[in-house]
C-alpha cells in the first residue's frame, strides 16, 4: 500500500493517458469541489466535453477557477491529462504565481486497460490512436517529470497500486496554528546575550538548564554551572513588566535586574526589587553597576572597577508555561553571537521556544557553509566568536540555523510571525518570493543616502485580520501599523531590546547596555509613523461590515460612492473622524388629537421590549457636532498621529469642520472639560454634542429655506388675503378661501417664531454654546456603553460658560406616575418653544431594540412638515417609519463598532470603515421628515 | 400663489372677455400641484381687477415630481412654492389664460390687437438678481417697473434683503404681450431647478418670446436660465447629505459642468431665422470690458453651472486672456491647450486626468493618438455620469474606448489604479482641497502612484484683481488660491519630499506685475539612484 502524501494547501496535478482511471481516482480521494477536471470546463464552454476545438477555451477556465481557488487558499487537484511538458508547466506556473506548493500524480496503467476503457464508454470515440501518442508522451515525460519543478512526483504504477493507494494531508511547514500561546515575542537580538538574558528575567523566565528530563535553576558564571539557591529563584515572582497597552507603544523599560539575579542568588538576596522605569539614558549605567556591584536594584550607584562576573543563561523556562518566540537576526555586530545562539539553541530543541530565520542567520550559514559572501553588516563579529567556540558547536549552530524557516502561523492562523513581515498574500504559503519576502522584506530596489535598501511600506497596505510581528528595520519605538508591529529597537546599536507579549499586547523593553556597534544609519533618525493613509479598497464598492452589536451591515456600492465624494471633498482628516453619529427615528405615530409625535408611544415601545427604565433628555435643536479633543498636542500626536500641533477637531453630521478655523473652538472646549482628564484617566476624549444656535451652522440653510418661506408667506398671504376681502366685499364667494387663507396666515407666523427661536447672532466664539450629553469614546474605552446616567452624572460637573446641560428626567416604565410626569414636562417644554425630547433606554440595550427615539414638538414640526402641517395631520400620519427605524439600527451598530475598534486601539482603516459606512447609510433615501 | 392685472380701460371690465373669465364668477382650475383660483377683487367701469391665486399643496407637489422618485429632501416639503410667484405659477397663468395669451378674443378683437393701460402686481415674485433684475428683464419690454426687496426677516435686520420683490408693472401694452412676458420671465427670475419641469419647454420658450425675445437685450441670460433650469441628473444623495450637515446642497455641488442642454441646438436654429444679434456678451467677455462683464456678473453669482457654453469654473467665462481685439479664447481652453502642449514635450503616451470633471481634457486627449493610454477620474459621480456623456461612453468605437478609463476614486484615498501612467494632471484640483487634506493629496500622488511627471495648474490669485467684478475666490468650492510665491512654495517642498525636480510655465498672458491668470507646475520624478544590496 503506497501513501501519497501532498501538502495541505497545494496544487496536485494529475498525470495520466485518456482512460487511466484519473477522475476515478480524484473522485474516490478528493472531494468533488477539489477536483478540476478538463473535460468539465470544455462542456462548459461548448455543450460538449469531447469538442477539441474548444480545448483552449476549456483550459482558460480551468486556470481562471484554479486561479481563483489557490489565492483563497484552497487544495486543488486538476484533472487533465497533463501528459505534455507544456501542459504541466503551465500548471507549475500557476501554483507559483500564487506561492503554493504543486505535486504531481502519475497513474501508469498499461496501454491496452486505458484502450478498453475508452471503449467501454460512448462519449469516446476518438479511437486507441489517442490513448497510443498520449502514452508516448507520458513515457518521454517520465523520465525527467523530476525536473519539471514539483515539489514531489509521486508515480504509481499499475492497477493494484493506484487500486490501493491512500492520500495523506501534510500540514505546511509554517502552519504552527495549533500551537495558541501565550507567547513572548523577542525583537532583533543580534549577539546581545546580555540584555537578552535581562529582558527574558523581565519577562518572568527564569534560567536554568534540563539534565535528564529534570529541570536544575541555575546559570553558569564564568564557565563554570551555579545552580541556582532554590529561595532565590522560586519564591521570587518575577519582575513585573512595564506594560503600555497598544498603540501608544511607550514601552517603559525595565532597569535589567536580571543579570546580577545569579549574583544575588549567590550572595543569598533577593533580586526582586527590580527598579522600575529608568530613563534609557541611565540605563546603561544601572546595569553596569548593579551587575557589578553584585547587589540587586541598586540604583545609579558608583561604577565598580570589578571585572564583571560573566553570568550566562544556557536554558530558560517559564513558570507559566509561555512560548518564546524568535523574529530571527539573532547573531551578527554584537558581543556574544555564540551565546545567544546557544541559549536561543536549547530553548527552541526543548520546545519552549520557536524561532524563524533572520536574514543574518541566512547569511552566517552561507558563509560557515564555505559560501562566498561579502563580510559585512557584522557578520566578521560573529565568524570571529564563533572560530572561539568548539567545533561541535558551530556544527550544531549550523545545522540549527539552516533548519530555520522563514515564517510561522501561529494561535490558529491569527499571529504571523516573520523576520521582516509578511503580506496577507503570503501567509502560510511556500515559495522563493515568500521566503524573500520574510527574511528581506519588500523592497522597492532603490537605496537611500545611507546605501540601505528603501522599504516598500507593505505594512501601510496591510489589510490582514492576523496580527503580523517582525523585526528586522530598527526604529526607536514600536508602532503599530494596520495590526502589524517591528520589533527591532536596535539592541546592538545601543537602543533597546524589545519583546511583545501575545496575546496581552504588552510591550516590554530593555535598553542596551551599550553601543555595541554603530549604525550606518543614525538610530535617533525620525521613527516611521503611520501616516493614517487609507485606501480607496477600504471604502469603495459594496461592503459588508462585521459589527459585534448587529452582525453584518450591508452597505450598497451607490451609498459608498456618494459618501466618498462627501467625505473626501468636505470631511475632516480622518485620524480625527472617529466616529459619525446615527440617525435617529420618531416613535410611532400619535393618533392624539393634534399631534404627530407623543411620549406617549415612546414609553409603550420601550416597555414591550423589556426596558424598564428610560432616560427622557431635552433636545437642544442645534447642530449636532463630535467633539475630539486631546489634552496636548503631545498627546493628540501619540494617539493620533496628528502632528500638526492641533489638539482636537468639532465636526458635523458629515464630518465637516464647524468653523473654519477650529482652533479657538477646540482650546475652549477642551479648558472646559479639564475635569473629565482626571476622572476618565485618559488624555483625550470624544463627546457627543450639539452646537448652539442652531443659526450658527445652518445660517445659510436658514437664509435659502426657512427665512425664506417666512418672508414669502408673510408678504404674499396678507396681500391675498386683502384681495379676496375685496372680492368678498363684491359679494363673490369666496369664504371659504378667506378662512383658508386667514389660518395660513397665522400657521405662517408660527412657524416664523419656530425657527427664529433657535437663531440668536453669535460674533465669533461670543454666543456659542456646546451640549454634551454622551461621553462617546477615551482611552481604552467605549464609554458610549456606560449607562446614560453616568453620561449625564459626568458631564453635569462641566461647569464652564461654553458648555450647555442637558436637562433630563429618569423615567420608571412600569409606574404611569413616573410617565405622567415626563409627559407634563415634555408638553412645558414644547409648548415653550423647545425642540422636544430624545428617550433612550437607561442603559446600553443589546438586540434590535432602538438605541432612542426623538419626540418631536408640535411647534417645531413645522420646521419640518411645513407651516401648514396641522391643516392635513390626517394624511401625514399616513407616514412609514419601518426604514427609517432600521436604519437608525444600523447606523448606531457601525458607531458602536467603530468606538468599540478604537477603543480595542485597532488600525485607522478599521476605524474608519464603519464610520464610512454610517456616512454611507446616511444618502440613503428615506423620508427626509422623519 | 398670487398675481393681479388692473386695467383702467373704460369700461375697465372688458378686461373680463379679453381674459375669458368673467368678473362676477370665481373659477377654479385644479392642477396637478394645485389649484388655481381666478376672482375678481374689483370690476367697475374705470378700473378692473383680476387676481389669479394658485393655492399649492406640498405633498402633491412632491408626488408630482417624478414617478418613483424617492423622497429625499426636505426642501421639497418645506419651501416657498407655496407662497412665491414661481414657475409653477407661470405654468398656471400659462395655462388658465392660453387664450388670452393667444391674443384672441372674438368678443372683443380690437382690444385685443391694441395696447391697454395695465398694471401687474406680483406680492412676492422670487428674484434671483434682485430688484436690479428685474428693471434689466422688464424695462426694455416698455414696462414701468416698481421692485422693493423683501428683508429676510425683520427680526434679524442683519439677514439683509429675502431673494423676493413686491414687484408692480405699469405700462401701455398688449394683454397678450403681458402675459407672455410674465409666462417666460417668472421662471427666469425665480430660477429655481428643483421644480417643475416639463419635456417641450424649447417650442414652448420659442412661441411665447415671439415678437420680443429676439430683440431683448438680456436674451442670452433669458433663454439660458429658461432651459438651463433642467437639471436632468439627479442629485439626491448630495442633497441628504447637505440637509444632514445643515449645509445648502449648493454648497456641495461638485465644481463641473452638466452637458449641453437638450433642444439648446434646436433653438439656436429657429431663433437664427428671427437674427438674433451674433454678439453673444456671455460667451467669452473679456475683463476690460465692463458692459459684457456685468452682464456675465449675474450668472456667476446666482446660476448654477449648467449650461453650455458655460464651462466647469465660471471664472472662465469671467476672463481669459487679455486681447484687445477679437475674442480672447476662454482661459479654460487656454488651459487645456497649455497641458497638452506640456504633456506631448514631456512625451508622456500615458496619462491620467486626477479630477477629470466633466472628462474635456480627457476628451482632448483621446483625440491625440499619441496617448495610447487615458484614464480620467473624479470624485463625483456626477462628474463621471457627464463625462461618459460627453465623450458618448456608450457610442465610442472599441479601438478609442480601449484606451479610456474612466473611475470614481478619491485623492485622498490610495489607489493602485492611479499608478502605471507616464503622467498625471492635477488641473485646477488642488485649491479644491482642504489645506489640511493636501498631505494625503500629495502622498498619494507623488508618494504611491509615483508617475513620472505630475502637472498641477491652478489660479494665480494675484491676478484676480483683474477680474473687475470678481470678489472673492473663483469658484464657490475653492478652498484657497495661491500666490505665485505660495504656489511656488508648496511645489518645492512637495518636489524635494518625494524626490521630484519642478518647473514652472504661465497659462495665459502673464501680467508684468500680477503673472499669468493660472500658474502650472510640472514635476518630474527626479533620477532614480543605483540599487545596492543590503
């Protein structure tokens, strides 16, 4: 019994004459969407699977399908004879194109079976000429089908043994999928064993080595094995790690403390009081010293002239059990290339660590490999410690360092780790370009004034749902970048070394102990920044948003083409455009005398669905505007990337900037919410408002409609009605167009005095007035969850003349009391003039449940219906509410998740893709009145 | 809603068979938006009114509109029809008195072939122009014209004058000849394009400016609002959005001009048989010309860019370069001219127009088969819907059309379509972006799609004080316009950024002390340095 073994994403190509039982065998062994088959696209392009003329046509298909299905990562088989060179190149080809591995399978059956079963069959009846010169081709093909470029040719010969034959799945090579962590992910090492040894302490991992299965603490100091003094080692809980919550990615770093642990373990003391947070520029310092003083955390303290005891880690473990992992680049430029390896070395071989190839690992093994290869970039630092050690070792190291792969799949596909990266494209597949790609990264093959190749920003690109870590480029400090981050802070070079913790995103760093070799490049250059580029792919067409408070929220390719030109002609810069506000809906209509909107409906809504509790708050009938403030600019740099040394933005429904010149806006507002920076813990913060007047923003909308009809029906109504007085004077009847026209009149003066109300002059900032009733969004939280008496309990001790409260009522739903008494207050302050109220459940309400309805006024739905609306209230309420409502489902879906993506510190282009979409939703055409 | 006719004839109340309508009865007429009521205030023998009221019911009006339109604005509920002397009461009086705007009358012939003494009254007539307009329209017909603004609101004095006039017409004239008058030049003043619009407004315009249009001297302005009023391209989720942010839809309306109005050709025939007067002030007046400049002055202000020859910035049809005889070409073909001049010395075959408008230069490109490959795109989508238009998208042979692309995107957006042309036009874009927003602009210009040259024109605002009736910026949407220095400024720093070398030409004849009208800068990727292995 032979098994076949093929990879698990791969290409297999079947090899065999008309008649050798190759769809037979596909079909027994594959499942039937796997399977690709000539002869199914010809009938697909012709009507006919026998018609040869359309066999050019058929192949297109067939590669058009498998194309399609190895770029989604699919197994494919193809079913065609593939007797000809050209034929299984072509296939080769395609499998590479899309970086996948291709095998082939060979059914060798004798001539005359393949004949018979031609026969046997009346849809061929091309005759054994066919099956003759295919057979001829197979045999030439045989003898170097090798050569062809597969991965593997497996060739089966005979019936019995295609009979008998079973099909085994290899996972790839760098599918380490099942394997979910915790993991601690270490930077760029090159040869800094030191601070290696003092970053893994902070991590909490301990050294020690295994003998015979058993695990001894301990290091070996100056070449001779200390076993670790158990109360030194296991009573200790290990160094805490500073920890910055991603993206602000200020990774604190940590005093190293663990290099003199052996030290205090000898001298019997604890070594835990690691001191926490010391500037990089001292850092060198303190571990000079306290490694040579032998005496844990002691601060900056006299340098010692002590030759410094050489403590080594040979093994490490984790008292939790994590995984450490390796982006590669361990050797090369740095003092102890020999001991990194070996340390590095033992972790990896007892499964306690995994590690990937670097590129200055590839490079290492060429050169111990005899290779010829330009010494330079450090790697003579590592020829030279390595000529040092025993040859046993470097044949170990060798063989350790030549085994490396260039990437890994990690915590079921979610974590890729890959010495420079890698695009989406290429995760988990196998080919030269993926593994340049890994060890190299993109380059867009010019050189910068330093001779070093320029990067393409393939991580500016990234779309990918997998966290993707790296090393390989040095910069200053990790940044985030669409789900990706370079761990290489250039240990060697005297920055720091830096490790990730996964999947608590923690960074943790430890500066270098000193300049082990110097850049060609100046570290302290400008760090690469995310500059927030998006991409039309993020945006156009017609998408589909995954939101964890609806599922998924289609949006329609038209919408997104409408909100583009909005957006892109009139919005702010999208770092600031967090987040857009929904549409809100009116509760069922009232059939009350004289009304169209009543609380009264509102409550009964909320009660079916459960809610018991609801939160009456005043509408202010202004503009309604998002607020994002940082508190310095400093601030608004670290979490937003804005570097123009502005410190928030005030925008409208669209996104657009309310004033011209936000800066005065934005410096009063923020001196405003001062209070909230201590209480929220947060330096920035996102509120929802409204901004008054209403006169303010929409002067020119008042100007072109509103005023408007105010003068033209206040100059044409009392002319005609003077006209028709005369008539009627004349004894013509016209009566009932005078009374007609006397109630428009007064309707006309109504609904003058219901907009003149939310008009008053401002002069600049003198007369504006801000709302906030919804703290939407600050450090690490989606406040927009909280209950909305903590909302207004929170924004109620804002007391600054800019900023306007929200008068509100608490309403319990199962006492008519408690309705009575909103209901009351809702009809004073409408009949006052007021715009009405919003009622919302008291508390964040998961399911299809609206978010808050708004009860309109009598008065000011003359703004909106027109002045004349209570003469035909009867055909108004005549009005459908059900798409208005689901949109308002929608639209407060996309804010949330927005909010909730921001607050998970997740890529600009994920943020911004809901906030589109509300944008989006928004053209969509609905009743404007509701 | 409202509009009286007086005459003080004796007896003043033929005025009742000249109109057809008699001064004792109140009649009703229903339409589809209203209804029209015609009554009588006075009827004696020395002076007789007729009032011709249409009551107007929003919501029909709405329905009226289009067949499955959807609803979209609230402007189309709450709005001035109602109360205005709009179009839609032209349409009434068009149709309530057909015969008497006929011209006949067998009661009473004689009166109706001769001039009355008559006196118009409109309370409220919507005046796009201002008083100013409405002497310019009715004056030259032999009108005596009374026009007094109607303050916005009298509460806020600083709102200043509404868009309405209580406008009374006095004079000798036709009954017939009056009621044309008001049939044709309420819908010029009111030019308003949300409403009514009906298919044969051509043979319509044509019959009822027999006699008097053709030798109005405001012609030009007359016939252009009349069509141009047509909007056929709807614009529905602009103006949600614009309602949505308290803007005016005006406000968001991309800068680029809709294609020739349908039948404006036909017209342009039947009126030629009644000589219309070939000197067009609008077509291309220059700027040392004050008389074709106030002329041009009104539809800067006020129409939309609608209309052909109307081209996409109305600061092209303020001026182009200064000439002292003959006609200047407009500046935008200067412009255009000057790109495609550039284009062909840099020897650029491939090129993509970023903010393509309404697709001229595009068009202007396909026409050279030296490019062999165009790509046009723009932001709005009724850019683009005009563009295909324009260039006749759906009628275009295989061979021309291979080399077109035309797609939405956005400058500030990255975009790997944008990448792969020798070169890329920015023309007269960039002072349409936010200033903030220019960073991703030129990121994603000269920073991905990398072509290599990029052309960038746009105004020289030095020069506007050449425009004598010019305040302000050129164009609504500019969101600033740059001095020579300025241009000049951002261009080097943009260059050394990502690696680019720049220089600069003039379009149009450059003033000694101002510079040119519009200034261009050509970018060129500046040599690329050797690779070198890490």
């Amino acid at each position: 019994m032979t098994e076949v073994r093929v990879p698990e994403l791969s290409l297999v190509v079947l090899v065999g004459v008309s008649g050798s039982g190759k769809s037979t065998f596909a079909a027994k062994h594959f499942k039937p969407t796997q399977v690709i088959s000539s002869d199914y696209c010809r009938g697909l392009v012709a009507d006919d699977e026998n018609d040869q003329a359309a066999t050019p046509a058929a192949f297109d298909l067939l590669h058009h399908i498998v194309g399609i299905r190895l770029s989604r990562g699919l197994l494919t088989v193809v079913d065609a004879t593939n007797v000809q060179y050209a034929a299984r190149k072509s296939l080769i080809d395609l499998a590479k194109r899309h970086d996948v591995l291709v095998d082939a399978i060979v059914l060798d059956v004798p001539e005359e079976v393949a004949i018979a079963r031609n026969e046997s069959r009346p849809d061929r009846d091309f005759g054994a000429g066919v099956v003759i010169r295919q057979r001829k081709d197979l045999r030439r093909s045989l003898s170097k089908i090798n050569r062809d470029g597969f991965r593997k040719v497996h060739v089966l010969h005979g019936l019995d043994e295609i009979e008998s034959a079973t099909i085994g799945h290899d996972l790839a090579w760098s599918n380490k999928k099942h394997l979910t962590g915790p993991f601690d992910i270490v930077g760029d090492i090159h040869g800094c064993r030191s601070e290696l040894q003092t970053l893994l302490s902070a991590l909490g991992w301990q050294p020690g080595r295994e003998i015979d299965g058993r695990w001894e603490p301990g290091t070996e100091i100056n070449g001779t094995w200390h076993p670790a003094a158990a109360d030194a080692l296991t009573g200790t809980p290990p160094a805490t790690p500073a920890s910055a919550a991603m993206p602000s990615a200020d990774a604190t770093a940590v005093a190293p403390t663990s290099a003199d642990a052996p030290a205090a373990a000898l001298t019997g003391t604890h070594p835990a009081t690691s001191a926490r947070a010391t500037p990089p520029a001292d850092a060198t310092a303190v571990a000079l010293t306290s490694a040579g003083a032998g005496s844990a955390g002691a601060g900056p303290a006299a340098p010692s002239a002590d030759p410094r005891p050489e403590v080594h880690w040979v093994d490490a473990r984790h008292p939790d059990g994590r995984t450490a992992v390796f982006v590669g680049d361990l050797v090369d430029r740095g003092p102890d290339t020999p001991g990194v390896l070996r340390l590095v070395m033992s972790m990896v071989e007892a499964g306690r660590a995994i590690c990937v190839a670097g590129n200055h690992e590839q490079k290492l093994v060429r050169a111990l490999n005899g290779r010829k290869v330009r010494v330079a970039h450090g790697l003579q630092e590592s020829l030279d410690q390595l000529a040092a050690a025993d040859e046993s070792f470097v044949a170990r190291a060798r063989t350790f360092m030549d085994g490396l792969l260039s990437h890994y799949q990690l915590d079921g596909g979610n974590l890729v780790v890959a010495h420079a990266g890698l695009k989406e494209a290429y995760h988990g597949r196998a080919s030269g370009r993926v593994r340049s790609f890994a060890l190299y990264g993109d380059t867009t093959g010019e050189t910068d004034e330093y001779g070093l190749p320029v990067r393409y920003p393939w991580a500016e690109e990234y779309r990918g749902r997998a966290m993707v870590v790296y090393g390989h480029t040095p910069t200053i400090e990790p940044t985030w970048i669409n789900n990706t981050i370079c761990l290489d802070t250039g240990a060697v070079f005297g920055g720091s070394l830096t490790a990730l913790r996964y999947p608590e995103k923690q960074l943790v760093s430890v500066p270098a102990e000193q300049v082990w070799y110097e850049s060609v490049k100046p570290l302290n250059a400008p760090g690469y920044r995310d500059p927030g580029t998006l991409d039309i792919g993020d945006v156009q067409g017609t998408r589909h948003i995954e939101t964890r408070f609806l599922s998924r929220v289609k949006i329609p390719e038209e919408n997104a083409a409408s909100a583009l030109e909005v957006m892109s002609r009139f919005a702010v810069d999208p770092r600031w455009l967090l987040y857009l506000p929904p549409t809100m809906a009116p509760p069922e209509t009232s059939r009350l005398d004289g009304y169209l909107e009543h609380p009264h409906e509102a409550f009964e809504e909320f009660a079916a669905a459960g809610v018991t509790q609801v939160v009456c708050e005043e509408k202010h009938m202004g503009s309604r505007a998002i607020a994002v403030l940082a508190r310095t600019p400093e601030a608004a740099a670290a979490r937003f990337g804005i570097t123009d040394g502005s410190t928030g933005s005030v925008y409208t429904r669209t996104g657009r900037p309310f004033f011209g010149d936000l800066a005065p806006l934005v410096d009063r507002l923020r001196e405003a919410c001062e209070p909230l920076w201590k209480t929220l813990d947060s330096d920035w913060v996102m509120l929802d408002c409204e901004l008054l007047p209403w006169s303010a923003k929409a002067m020119e909308l008042i100007r072109t409609q509103y005023a408007s009809v105010g003068a033209a029906s206040r100059t044409a109504l009392p002319a005609a009605l003077s006209a028709l007085t005369a008539a009627a004077g004349r004894g013509l009847d016209v009566g009932e167009l005078v009374d007609r026209t006397r109630r428009r009149d007064s309707n006309a003066a109504l609904f003058r005095a219901a907009y003149a109300r939310y008009c008053w002059p401002v002069d600049g900032l003198e007369g504006v007035r801000l709302a906030p009733f919804q703290i939407l969004a600050c450090e690490g939280r989606a406040t927009a969850l909280e209950p909305h008496a903590w909302h207004l309990s929170t924004l109620g001790t804002l007391d600054h003349p800019l900023i306007a409260q929200t008068r509100h009522l608490f309403v319990s739903l199962d006492s008519q009391e408690s309705r009575d008494e909103a209901t009351a207050w809702w009809e004073t302050m409408t009949a006052a003039g007021g715009e009405g109220m919003v009622v919302k459940p008291a508390e964040h309400t998961p399911g299809r449940i609206q978010p808050g309805v708004k009860v309109r006024g009598r008065e000011y739905l003359r703004i909106i219906y027109g002045p004349d609306y209570t003469e035909s209230l009867d055909l108004l309420r005549r009005r459908f509410l059900g798409k208005k409502r689901s949109l308002a489902l929608r639209e407060h879906a996309l804010g949330l998740e927005a909010l909730s993506r921001l607050a998970d510190g997740e890529a600009l282009w994920r943020v911004h893709e809901p906030v589109f979409g509300v944008l989006a939703l928004e053209s969509e055409p609905v009743d404007p009145r509701l | 809603m409202l509009l009286t006719i007086t005459t003080t004839l004796t007896p003043a109340t033929d005025l009742g068979f000249l109109l057809h309508k008699h001064p004792d009865r109140v009649q009703e007429f229903s339409h589809a938006f209203g209804t029209a009521t015609v009554f009588y205030p006075e009827a004696s023998e020395q002076r007789c009114t007729a009032a011709l009221m249409l009551e107007i019911d929003p919501v029909r009006l709405v329905r009226t509109r289009s067949h499955g339109s959807p609803d979209f604005s609230l402007s189309q509920y709450v709005n001035d029809r109602p109360y205005a002397a709009s179009s839609l009461l032209a349409v009434a009086l068009g149709d309530v008195f057909r015969t008497a705007r006929a011209g006949r009358c067998n009661a009473r012939p004689e009166l109706a072939a001769r001039p009355l003494p008559l006196e118009i009254a409109l309370p409220a007539l919507p005046c796009r122009g201002g008083p100013e307009l409405a002497h310019r329209l009715f004056e030259p017909l032999g009108w005596e014209v009374e026009a007094a603004a109607v303050p916005l609101d009298d509460a806020f004095a600083s709102w200043g004058d509404s868009r309405y006039v209580t406008l009374t017409l006095r004079g000798s004239l036709r009954l017939a000849d009056a009621l044309n008058h008001l049939y044709v030049l309420l819908p010029v003043l009111d030019d308003s394009k949300h409403y009514w619009i009906a298919p044969d407004e051509v043979d319509k315009l044509v019959r009822a400016g027999e006699g008097w249009l053709a030798g109005h001297p405001e012609r030009a302005l007359i016939t252009r609002r009349y069509l141009g009023r047509r909007s056929s391209l709807a614009r529905t989720a602009l103006a949600r959005l614009a309602e949505l942010g308290d803007e005016v839809e005006e406000a968001l309306e991309p800068a680029v001009a809709e294609e020739a109005v349908a039948g404006e050709t036909a017209l342009d025939e039947v009126l030629a048989s009644e000589t219309w007067a070939s000197a067009d002030a609008d077509a291309a007046p220059s700027a040392g010309d004050p008389a074709s400049a106030t002329s041009a002055a009104v539809p800067v202000s006020s129409a939309p860019a609608s209309s052909v020859p109307v081209a996409a910035e109305p600061e092209d049809r303020l001026a182009a370069a200064e000439a002292p005889t003959g006609k200047p070409a407009p500046l935008n073909t200067l412009r255009r001219e000057a790109v495609l001049s550039t284009l062909a010395d840099l020897g650029a075959t491939s090129v993509i127009d970023l903010g393509c408008g309404g697709g001229e230069l595009v068009g202007a490109l396909l026409s050279r088969p030296r490019f062999t490959r165009v790509a046009g795109t723009d932001v709005s989508p009724l850019a683009l819907t005009i563009a295909a238009r324009k260039l006749k998208l759906d009628r275009m042979p295989d061979a021309k059309s291979a080399r077109l692309t035309l797609f939405q995107s956005a400058l500030t957006y990255t975009d790997k379509r944008f990448a792969g042309y020798d070169a890329a036009v920015l023309m007269e874009v960039v002072e349409h972006v936010d200033p903030p927003r220019l960073t991703a602009l030129e990121r994603v210009v000269f920073g991905h799609a990398k072509p290599q040259h990029v052309i960038v024109t746009t105004p020289n605002i030095e020069y506007n004080v050449r425009y004598e009736f010019l305040t302000g910026l050129r164009h609504n949407d500019h969101r600033f316009e740059w001095t020579r220095q300025e241009f000049a400024a951002w261009a080097e720093q943009t260059a050394t950024q990502y690696g680019y070398s720049v220089r600069y030409a003039p379009v149009g004849e450059p003033d000694p002390d101002l510079g040119p009208p519009t200034q261009m800068a050509i970018f060129t990727l500046g040599p690329a340095k050797e690779g070198s292995d890490d």
